[in-house]
C-alpha cells in the first residue's frame, strides 16, 4: 500500500534502520517491505496472518538457517515474467528458482502452503537435465555436441602432428597457433611453409601456423556443426517458452510465497532478536512497556536507564506534556514505529501491544523544503495529512513551536478542540499549558528524579504518567545547571513572576 506511509513519517519513526538488522534475503521479501506493499489492512488478513507466524516462531533456529540458506539462492524472475524469457540466461534464472523453490517446499509446505509446480520441474528437467545448472539437451543436440568433441580431437591430433614436425626442424614446440620466434628460426619455418608472419618486429618474428589441407576441412567442420548446434537450441528455447507460458500464473503464486516466507523469517529473527510480542486488533491503542530500539541500544550503549512507554487511548487527541528533553519526542517515535510494525505484520518489541488498524500514518513534519520555512511545511503536512480519507494515526510533535509562540499555542489549543472527537489517532507532544488543559488524554513525561546528577541522561525519570495536567517548570533550573549566568537566570524568574 503506497500511499500508507510517507518518506518524513518513516524518517521520524526510523522504521527502516529498526528492520535493517533483519532485511530478507530475496529480491521479493527486500521490495515488499521497501515499498510497504504486504501492508495488512483488515482483520480477516491480521488473523490468518498470525494463525501462519504462530507455527513460524515455534520453528528450530536450525530449520530457519536452512531455510534462508535456501532463499538467498532464489534469483528474482519479475523482468522475466513481465517482458518473457528470451535469453538462456532466462531458463537459467527460472531452473534455479524452481529448483530452489522444489527445496522450499519439501520442508515448509505445512506452514506456507506452498504452490505445486512440479509439472514446471519436469518440463525444465526433460528440456535442460536434472540439477540445479542448466545443460540444454535433445537427441539431435546430444549427437551434434558428441560430434563436435570428436572433431575438435581430430583438430588437435593435427594440431600435435604440426608441432612434432616444427619441433624436428627448429627445435622448438610452439604453444599454440600464433607464436614468437626470433627472425632466424621464423625464415626457415615460412620457407618450409609450415607457418606465416603475422607481425615482423626485426630481431623476433610473431608467426601463425598454416592450416594443413585437414585441418582447414575440420575447422570447417567445426563451424557447421556450431551453426547446427545453435539452430537446434533456438528451436529447443522456442519451445520450452511456449511450454512455461502455461506456468506463468502458478510462477505469480510461487513468487508471491517466496515474498511470504522471506519476510516471516525475518519476523521470526525480530521476534526473539528483541523480545516481542504478538500484537491483537482492538479498538483502543494500548501499548505495555513498548521499546524505541534506537534509543533503547542508545541506552544500552551508554549505560543509561531506558524506560518503556505504556499507555493506551482510544480514537481523539492524545497529548504528550512536558519539558525539553523529557523524552516526549522519544514516546511519539515509540508509538509511531509500533504502529508500522504492527501493520507490516511483525512483532511488537513490547511487553503487550493492541491497536485499530489504520489506512494512513503520518508524521506532521517541518522538515527542509525549498521556498517554504518550516511553519508553511508544517501546515502543509498538517493540511495533506488531514485530508486523507480513513482511519489515521497523526503523529505532531510540538506542533506551533516554528512560530511565535502566541500564535503558536493558539493554532495547537485550536488542532485539539478541532480533533477531539475525530475517528482518528491523533498523539501531539507539547509544553503549552493550555493545550494541556484542554485536552482530556493526557501523559506526562520528563520529571525531575535527580537533579544533582551532571548528565541531563540520568536526571529524568522518563516514564509516562496518564492524567497530569500540569507541565512541570524546569527550564530554568536547567539552564542554570547547564551553566547560564545566573544573573541571566535571575532576571528570567522576575520574567515569569516567580520572584
């Protein structure tokens, strides 16, 4: 589903670099998933989905490394199936697919269902041999090749004869056809007409042999059978193309289960890789302690304490309060990136994880766009995104904060009174007071746990808290701490009245 996700709400969820670790192996499983077309956008495709990744995730770290090592063997035949097999190399990209697919299904039929094509196999079989490589092959073919092996013998016999007799007069035995002799020898090999000059560079000569009356025959030779040859395997390609068109629709299904298989092995590594779970379908979005794997390894890394995101919330507007850098970004990115799992068809990494299924999510962005600042490309994507028609999650992070700041808490209190009782998801992190007021779902994060600490890392507690109306004043503390002049911080308090 093209129009699922856009560019800006994958940069800010950084779905692509939480997958990388576990990229499928196939050409089909890599573009399903780079262009977000195995999408699931029903309840009927969620659960047949999880019934199949079920028996997957029970499966043997073994029987998944076979099985992997099968799918990196498995060439992409979409050029092939769209525009004919035309080359040899086609019918040598197809024999490997079947043949690697035949393996496939010989030991993941009872999970995948898998299409049969073994009339495919023995039409491949009868037509290019039995095995993997492709050696095309007839009665007609089989006696023409055997011909010319005898006859190229022949030419070599000939060819020795020559070279004894070279070696008899001058003593030396050339290596092959065309060789280099000093001007001495060459005069006596070209008066005996036993070779020609090809190049004469004064003190060495650079000769060919001539071809005795028998082996200009069998070169001739030769090229009569090469021509028969090459006659006999064009009409052998034209027929076996027109035998695989009738497989064509069964190869679809066959392309369409490796696609499949590929990606719910790479499910399968995520799954256990950052201990997920399976997510459900419900009305409201709950998550229970739902992992950001970026941040999280960041945490990791570092020696820093990570805290997961928990929440839940139904259709309307979501705020996320707090000061700067308390992590409200961090959770939006949390919810943001579970969501796209979800709907990929992965695990969730979270303790448990229940969402609707949505027909849009997008990130509100104000990125770089030339000719605009970054409160016209805020309001544009805020405008496109509201426009899409169904179900969606809207993810808006300080939405009003690219323009003065009256203005800009007025349009955001605006945003949440226009969206309150909409059938979308709509999660805005902000500070503005009276946004959080409005609002009637509101977490907090990012409050003071040790403000003796120097690295601003540990000195916040960032778990989500439901229900606190009240944004909690730090920025001066901070600044102070981070090493602003206090007098400068002093004439801030009298600004604010806290004097």
């Amino acid at each position: 589903m093209y129009d699922f996700v856009d560019g800006p709400t994958r940069s800010f969820t950084m779905i692509d670099e939480i997958l990388g670790p576990f990229l499928p192996k196939t050409a089909y499983g890599k573009r399903a998933l780079d262009n977000f077309s195995c999408i699931m956008n029903c309840e009927e495709q969620f659960s047949s989905h999880w019934n199949r990744l079920r028996k997957v995730l029970k499966l043997s770290n073994e029987l998944v490394l076979s099985l992997e090592k099968i799918l990196e063997r498995i060439p992409d035949l979409s050029h092939q199936l769209e525009n004919g097999f035309l080359e040899i190399s086609d019918f040598a990209k197809l024999k490997r697919f079947v043949f690697n697919f035949l393996s496939l299904r010989r030991i993941a039929d009872q999970i995948w269902d898998l299409p049969e094509i073994d009339g495919l196999w023995k039409v491949l079989s009868h037509y290019f041999g039995d095995g993997e490589t492709l050696q095309l092959q007839s009665e007609k073919l089989v006696a023409l090749r055997k011909a010319h092996l005898e006859t190229s013998k022949k030419l070599k016999t000939e060819f020795n004869r020559l070279c004894d007799e070279i070696q008899t007069l001058v003593g030396l035995r050339p290596r092959g056809e065309e060789f280099t002799v000093s001007a001495q020898v060459g005069e006596q090999l070209v008066k005996s007409r036993l070779a020609q000059i090809v190049k004469d560079y004064g003190e060495r000569w650079h000769l060919r042999l001539v071809d005795t009356e028998r082996a200009t025959s069998l070169k001739k030779d030769l090229e009569r059978l090469e021509e028969e040859m090459e006659l006999e395997a064009s009409k052998l390609l034209r027929e076996v193309s027109r035998k695989i068109a009738d497989f064509a629709d069964v190869l679809i299904l066959c392309e369409r289960a490796v696609e499949t298989v590929d990606l719910d092995l790479s499910r399968y590594r995520m799954y256990f890789e950052y201990g997920c779970c399976e997510p459900t379908l419900s009305q409201n979005l709950r998550m229970v302690k739902g992992r950001f794997v970026p941040t999280l390894n960041y945490c990791r890394k570092n020696g820093y304490e990570y805290y997961p995101v928990s929440l839940e919330t139904g259709p309307g507007v979501t705020v996320l309060c707090g000061p700067n850098m308390g992590g409200k970004t961090t959770a939006l990115r949390t919810i943001g990136s579970s969501v796209l799992l979800f709907q990929l068809g992965y695990p969730v990494p979270a303790e448990e994880f229940s969402s609707p299924v949505f027909r849009f999510v997008r990130f509100v962005s104000r990125g770089e766009e030339l000719g605009f600042s970054s409160f016209a490309k805020e309001v544009r994507s805020l405008v496109q995104a509201l426009q899409l028609e169904g179900r969606k999650l809207l993810l808006l992070d300080e939405f009003g904060t690219s323009t003065n700041p009256v203005e800009g808490e007025a349009l955001a209190l605006a945003i949440v009174e226009h969206l309150l009782g909409s059938s979308d998801y709509v999660f805005l992190t902000t500070h503005y007071p009276r946004v959080v007021l409005q609002a009637k779902n509101v977490y907090s994060c990012g409050r003071i746990k040790n403000f003796e600490e120097e690295d601003p890392h540990k000195m916040f507690d960032y778990s989500l808290i439901p229900n606190v109306k009240q944004v909690e004043r730090i920025g001066l503390k901070l600044a102070q701490k981070l090493g602003l002049p206090s007098e400068i911080v002093e004439r801030a308090r009298k600004h604010c009245g806290l004097e």
